[in-house]
C-alpha cells in the first residue's frame, strides 16, 4: 500500500511540474502573435518569406503546402528585448487567404 501512495504522489507531482512548466512556456511574457502574408517561396532554400502589416519581412523553413498571398499566423519570440530585429518564429499556421475573406 505504501508502495502505492508513493507512486501516486510521484505521478501528481511530475504532472502537476509538467502542467506549470507548460503554462509559463506558453503564456511567457516574450511571446506574441504576428498576422502575416506569405509573400515569397524560395523553394529550393525551403524558405517561405512572410510581410506583417507594417512591412517588416519575416522567414522561416518549410515551404511545403505554403502558397503566395496565403495567411500566415506565426507565434513569436520577443527576445526579452524592445527592438522587433532579434526576435524570432518559434512556429507558423496557416490561416487561410484573403480572398476567402470577401
């Protein structure tokens, strides 16, 4: 019985250290969200280059099924620092096209 309740106290304390882990990954004061359009493919560099609404160019790996004018909505990584020019995607989804949008 003894060996039981050990196991069981392991279990909840790894899960619960693993839900608190996961929450601060996800909810970190560095990370947003960027709305982007995919603007470039350079397939054979497996590069997709991405246009946020401000002008600034974004790339990442991965060309795959990525389209030009498709909607890109990449998760980001502020660096810990004010400036836009260190950060980076930490990952990228699709979200469709804008001519679906009219």
């Amino acid at each position: 019985m003894k060996k039981f309740a050990v196991i069981v106290l392991i279990v909840v304390l790894v899960s619960t250290l693993c839900g608190m882990l996961m929450n601060q990954l996800l909810n970190s004061a560095d990370s947003y969200a960027l709305t982007t359009e995919v603007v470039e493919l350079d397939r054979e560099n497996d590069i997709v280059v991405c246009e946020d609404f401000n002008g600034n160019l974004w790339e990442f790996y991965g060309c795959e099924d990525w389209q030009i004018d498709d909607i890109a909505s990449l998760l980001m990584n502020d660096n810990g620092t004010p400036t836009i020019y260190d950060d980076e995607i930490v990952s990228a989804r699709y979200n469709g096209t804008f001519e679906g949008w009219n």
